[in-house]
C-alpha cells in the first residue's frame, strides 16, 4: 500500500492526541511507528507534525513544513547566509558530490538526480534506465489506477489522475486536467509575486 502524504487538519489532529496518550506509568501508548502504520505513513511525519515551528508557535501541519523550515535554518557555506529553501539547500548538497561519470562535481540537483536514475536497471529491459523521465515513466506505469483497476499506462496518465483528485479552491471542484491544475498554479504563483 503506497504512503499517504497528505492529511486533513482533524487526521493530524488525531495522530498528535494519540500520540501524547501515556499509560500508568506515563510511558506513551503508540510509538511514531505504531501511528504511522495505523495511519499509512512514515514514523518522520508523525514526529514532525508533533513538533512546534518556532516561528509559528503552532504545530508543523506536515513532514514537508518541517523539512523546509529545517532546511532554511542552515547556512550556506558559499553565501554565509541561511538557505532560502530546502530546494535551494538540496541542490547545494548536490553540488558537493563528484559525478563519477566526469570526475566533477554535479553542477545541478537535476544533473544528479538524472545520474541516479542511470545508474537503475529496467526490470522490462534488462538495461540501464536512459533517463530520469524514463526511470519516472516505469514507475508510474507499476501503480494502479482506483479508476480503472488497471495500471496507469504513462506517467502523463498518473499525473494527470493525481490532479483531477485535487480541490481547486476557487471552484470548491476537484480540478478536471493537470493542466488546469498547473495552470492555477503558474497563476498564483504570478499573483504572489505581484503582491511582494
């Protein structure tokens, strides 16, 4: 069963107060592990989402809150300023690392994670994958479509699935393509930037 990533506010609620239960003896009831596999997911998440941000003073609502506001905590050693982004502070990690292929360090987080995905073989063809796109592309064709039963048949289906159960909160409807999704997306992003 895949892990879930995404959790509605009551649901995080739910793993926190289960969390901080305590027996007799004031030992916790449920582990992190114990939580997570109740709930689908991964032991990091539940931690995370029973930590406080310090610059909120709220509880983190997801492991991917926590990991960008620890990433922005570090200071990068070419600026000697904090990273910007968990983004920016992964592709500097990834520019620490020597391509083998070259002999030079990786130029991108991008040209290494391509890298990586050569370096897989394809259970389909016996070879090396070509591409991180094609490494990406099996992957997605190894998942079940709950529509259909069927595997997805491209990663171009898969993704276009995973929008459509996404809400569009200017419409309260679930999105019909990914390019409807991508597309409110670009334009929120502009207006977030016309607003700074």
């Amino acid at each position: 069963m895949a892990k879930r990533k995404e959790f509605t506010p009551e649901e995080n609620q739910e793993m926190r107060d289960m969390y901080n239960l305590r027996d007799e003896n004031g030992k916790r009831k449920y582990s992190q592990r114990d939580l997570a596999k109740h709930f689908g997911t991964n032991h990091p998440y539940v931690g995370a989402i029973n930590k406080d941000n310090p610059e909120t003073g709220e509880k983190f609502e997801s492991l991917t809150e926590y990991n960008n506001y620890t990433a922005r905590q570090r200071i990068n050693p070419e600026t000697g300023e904090k990273f910007e982004s968990r983004a920016e502070y992964q592709d500097y990690n990834s520019r620490q690392i020597i391509n083998p292929e070259t002999g030079e360090k990786f130029r991108s987080i991008t040209e290494y994670n391509n890298y990586r995905a050569r370096q897989i073989i394809n259970p389909e063809t016996g070879e090396k994958f070509r591409s991180r796109t094609e490494y990406q592309d099996y992957n997605a064709r190894q998942i079940i479509n709950p529509e259909t039963g069927e595997k997805f048949r491209s990663r171009t289906e898969y993704r276009d699935y995973n929008a459509r159960q996404r809400i569009n909160p200017e419409t309260g409807e679930n999105f019909e393509s990914e390019t409807e999704y991508r597309n409110y997306n670009y334009r929120k992003s502009l207006e977030d930037r016309l607003e700074e």
